[in-house]
C-alpha cells in the first residue's frame, strides 16, 4: 500500500535541510568551538575536517534543493527516485543513528537556546528520515 506524501511536506523537509546547511558554521563555532578544536590538528588533517565539514554542508543543503525544486520527481517512482530517495533516506538514517549512538555521551553547553536547539535538529534529522524513508519504500513498491 503506498502511502501519499504530499509535496508540501516534502518541501518542508528541504527547507528544513537548507536551514541545517545554514545553521551548520554556527553550531560548530559556538555550541561546539570546533574551530579551536581544528586548530590542534596537524595542517593537513585540519584541511580533511573542513572538507568533510563543507561535504556535509553542501550534501545537506543539496538534498534541500532537491525536495523544494522537483518534490513530485521524488515519488514518482522511476529508478532515479528509487536511487535518490534511497540514499537520501540511508544518509539521514545514518545520521540519526550516529547522533544516537556516539553524540549522548558528549555535553553540549547548557545553554537553554543549546538545549531546544539540540531537541530541535534531532526532530529535523528524524523528520527527514522518515521522509525519505517512506519516499523510498514507495518508489519501491
């Protein structure tokens, strides 16, 4: 049975990725003080961080895109949806798993805007990957 997603919601989860890609730098400047942490490494490793830092950033906002500018091409279930909301939806189950299983044991600061802000990007990544999930599993069927 294939489960209708609108494109509204869709779109919403693109702005929602577009703000994460956004909202990126600033965490990890003031929640994280990932700069200073950088600055330890060797030079060369501190290159490889910030390219990692600047895939993630790109991919995240990429993927907004994506669900804003073609929502119904994502369920319309041609291969290239499959594909695309596969691995979309294997990379925001990624993350969630990630953030679940190592970021706990680290403290953010605690901050009350920290605190909401951290519940808030963790609905964001669950919501995303229930999106793509479900976008998936219907392409599939």
């Amino acid at each position: 049975m294939k489960i209708n997603i609108p494109n509204w919601v869709i779109i919403a989860g693109g702005i929602g990725q577009i703000f994460t890609a956004l909202i990126y730098p600033y965490i990890r400047h003031k929640v994280f003080d990932w700069y200073n942490d950088v600055k330890q490494l060797k030079p060369l490793n501190q290159e490889i961080t910030k390219t990692y830092g600047r895939y993630i950033q790109g991919l995240n906002f990429s993927f907004g895109l994506i669900a804003i500018l073609i929502p119904s091409d994502l369920k319309n279930g041609t291969n290239l949806a499959l594909a695309l909301t596969g691995l979309i939806g294997a990379y925001w189950i990624g993350k969630v798993a990630t953030q679940f299983a190592y970021y706990p044991m680290y403290q953010i600061p605690q901050k009350t805007i920290f605190k909401i802000g951290s519940y808030g990007m963790n609905f964001l990544f669950g919501f995303f990957a229930v999106i793509y999930t479900l976008l998936f599993i219907n392409n599939l069927i």
